[in-house]
C-alpha cells in the first residue's frame, strides 16, 4: 500500500468510525431494550451464524438465542455507557462496552463482532457474535 492511499484509508476511516458508532450503539441498545423480545428484529439483526458466549460462560447459537429472548418476561432495564469501536477491515468491526441493570448489579462487560453483508438486498449490518462478561470489582 502506497503511503498516500494509506493516509486515504485513515482518514476514510476517521469519518466513517463516528457514524458507524453512532449506528451500532442505537442497534445494540435496541436489543436491551423493546425489541429485545421480537423474533422478527432479531431475525433481520443477528448473522444466520450468529453465536453469543452468556455471562454464565454458555455458548449459544442464534435459534437459542432468539427462544430465549422471545419468550423473555421481565427484561430487567439495561443502562449501557463506554463504547469503544474497533475497526478490524472493510467490512467488520467490534464493539466493546459496559452494561449494568438500573440499580448498578450484574455489571457486566460486552464485545459484539458486525459485519456488514451486502448478500442481502442493499447492505446491512449484522451481528456475527456477542460476549458477556462479569465485571469484576477488586479491592486494592
């Protein structure tokens, strides 16, 4: 790569990010919140590969994922802060964030891959996998 189409990429990418950070926080916040429960959304959102890794530590696939969350009563009010965006080429990037319930428990870590498919009619953004993690407090 020539210096100069480098310098074109970065500064492609230091307009691109802020906007795409914006789209995904609004898509990932959407699944905390009132479409969490709608297999429709969930069907167009998550990648036909999709797999998440659940703060317990199990790994499940995206029927699991979606029987889960639609059958779901109760969804406890998500507050999400500190998104950090990766960009890792063309076409995919990860999300890196923290999550607690309203009242500050079950403060947790996350990380979602998205990648954006243009196999579907126009481009979409999909998430290939999520992971959630307990949030350790240590005492020093």
């Amino acid at each position: 790569m020539t210096p100069e189409r480098g310098q074109n990429l970065m500064l492609l990418r230091s307009r691109i990010l802020p906007v795409l950070l914006v789209k995904l926080k609004i898509l990932e916040c959407s699944l905390h919140g009132e479409k969490r429960s709608d297999r429709n959304w969930l069907e167009q959102i998550l990648h036909p590969q999709f797999h998440e890794i659940t703060r317990s530590g199990l790994m499940v696939n995206r029927i699991e994922t979606i029987a889960s969350l639609e059958h779901e009563r109760d969804a406890p009010d998500i507050l999400s802060a500190d998104f950090q965006l990766i960009f890792l080429g063309d076409a995919c990037v990860i999300l890196h964030y923290r999550t607690s319930q309203s009242d500050g428990s079950r403060a947790s870590l996350r990380t979602s891959y998205w990648i954006l498919c243009e196999e579907t009619a126009g481009s979409s953004l999909f998430t290939r996998a999520h992971q959630k993690q307990v949030q350790l407090k240590f005492a020093y």
